[in-house]
C-alpha cells in the first residue's frame, strides 16, 4: 500500500499515550500510530467489532464476546453461510453481535481468511515441531 505523508496536530496526551503503547509494544511511534488508526477505521465502519491482544497479537473480535471474528466466520463457512444456524451454533451471541463479524468478513475479508487458513494449516505434527514440549513422547 502507497503511503502519505502528512503532518497532524495531536494533544500531548494522546501523543503520550501512543508513546506509551509503542514502548510497551517495541514498536515505532509511527507504525503504532497507522494502526491504531487503522483499527479505529475498522471500528467505525463495523460497529460491534472491537480490537484486543491476544497470544498471537492484536485481533478483531465480536464486542462483549472474547471470540475473534475469524472463529466465527471459520463456524459460518462451516454451516454454509446459514445465518440461523449460526445462530444456533452461538446461542449466547445476539444477532447484532453475528452480524458485526459477517459485516466485519464482508469489509476485510482478506485479512479473516488469512487467519482461518493459519489455522487450519496446524496439524498435530506441527504442533510438536514447533511446541515439542507438547509431545508424549518426552525425554
């Protein structure tokens, strides 16, 4: 993606703040700030979706729920895109909740299949390649 540069005014708490998160993150002022951005974006064009960290970095999930959105579109692929069985499959999420994260599929899709298909590339094989400390077999 081609970058701007611009120049913006921001109150020295926010500033702070940034500052802040990206010391905590090791990471740049300026890629924290992009996407701390972006996620504000994101959040505006989908309401009901929320970021937070996770084991494996920040994430799109379903407000008030702890689920990613990519579980349940991985869930919603799986009931062949029938909303009420989805609905069934996550009776405790409101309709408003499921529909965030389809809207939130629809508008960042690419990103959400990136996600399922990390996980369904981990096979058990994998996962002691990578965490041998899973295994049985120890030594």
């Amino acid at each position: 993606m081609r970058a701007v540069q611009k120049s913006l005014r921001i109150p020295q708490d926010t500033f702070k703040e940034i500052e802040r998160i990206a010391d905590e993150s090791g990471r740049d002022f300026s890629s924290t700030t992009k996407d701390l951005l972006m996620e504000a974006i994101k959040m505006r064009r989908c309401p009901g979706v929320v970021f937070a960290n996770g084991v494996s970095g920040r994430r799109a999930r379903i407000a008030g729920s702890g689920l990613e959105v990519w579980e349940v579109i991985s869930n919603y692929r799986n009931v062949n895109q029938d909303f009420q069985r989805l609905r069934r499959t996550y009776h405790w999420l409101t309709e408003q909740q499921l529909s965030a994260a389809i809207g939130y599929y629809v508008s960042y899709c690419d990103e959400i299949d990136r996600l399922i298909e990390r996980n369904e590339s981990w096979s058990k094989e994998k996962v002691v390649k990578k965490y041998p400390f899973l295994s049985r077999e120890r030594v």
